[in-house]
C-alpha cells in the first residue's frame, strides 16, 4: 500500500425517499495515479446477544445489506442507475461522488462501507441519520499491512 496515494472516503448527506434512503458517499484521489472504483460493500452493525461474546468483549457484529451503488457527477440524481449510465464515472481523477440506494427508513445504527478500488481500499464507518454532515474535529487513520 502506498500511503501518499491513500484515497480519502467521506459521507457527505443522506436522503429519504419515499421506502428507501440514498447515501451520499464521496471519495477523494489526491495523488496524480488514477483510480477505478471496483466495488462498494455495505455492512450494518448489530448487536450480539450471546453472552459469552459479550463477556469476551465481542459485544457487534457486521451484518453485510442489500444495496445498490453508482457513481456519478449529478449530485441530484436520487434515482438507480446502472452501469452502461455511469460506467465513465468509475474513473476516479480528483473528486467523486457515490450514491448507494438501501431500502426502508433512515436509522440511527452504524454502517460500515467497504471500497474498493483498482490500487487501494478504504473502509468508512459512521452514521447515516442526519440529512447533513459537520466537518470533523479530530482524524485519526491506522493503517493495517497485508
């Protein structure tokens, strides 16, 4: 992993429609090597009710859900699309933004999103449930070698 070329992976908003909910998702590419979204994996987090987990210290699990994402240059465009729309958009130089379409109502529960692209991947984790996101103050990456 080159760390100078590290993609940066945020959540910008989330929207509700009428029985689903579109996150918007946008991912960064400092470097000048160019990179190409490969997939995006969703996860939800759930709580365990084994008690012995618990007393060990596994007190979540990651439930992987059904999504569906693109990634495309009209920010207002809350409807699915599908790859021969948007297969240009895979192309990452600079900014990107992603949708990901997941059915029912917006909640308060931990998501977990799992890029990855054709040099790297990057994995976010935070709540969806407001309509808007502040800007952080604090940052911390750790970075993990295979």
């Amino acid at each position: 992993m080159n760390r100078r070329n590290s993609l940066e992976f945020k959540h910008i908003e989330t929207k509700q429609l009428k029985d689903s909910y579109v996150v918007k998702l946008v991912v960064f590419n400092p470097s000048s090597q160019v990179q190409i979204l490969q997939s995006l994996e969703v996860y939800k987090k759930t709580p365990l009710k084994n008690f012995f987990l618990q007393l060990i210290g596994k007190t979540h699990n990651w439930q992987p859900i059904r999504t569906i994402w693109w990634p495309t240059e009209d920010e207002d465009q809350l409807e699915i699309r599908y790859f021969s729309d948007e297969f240009r958009n895979l192309y990452v130089e600079g900014i990107k933004v992603l949708m990901v379409s997941i059915e029912g109502f917006i909640d308060r529960t931990q998501y977990k999103f799992h890029l990855k692209v054709s040099h790297d991947e990057q994995v976010l984790i935070t709540t969806i449930n407001g309509s808007n996101t502040q800007f952080s103050h604090s940052f911390h990456r750790t970075y993990y070698e295979k």
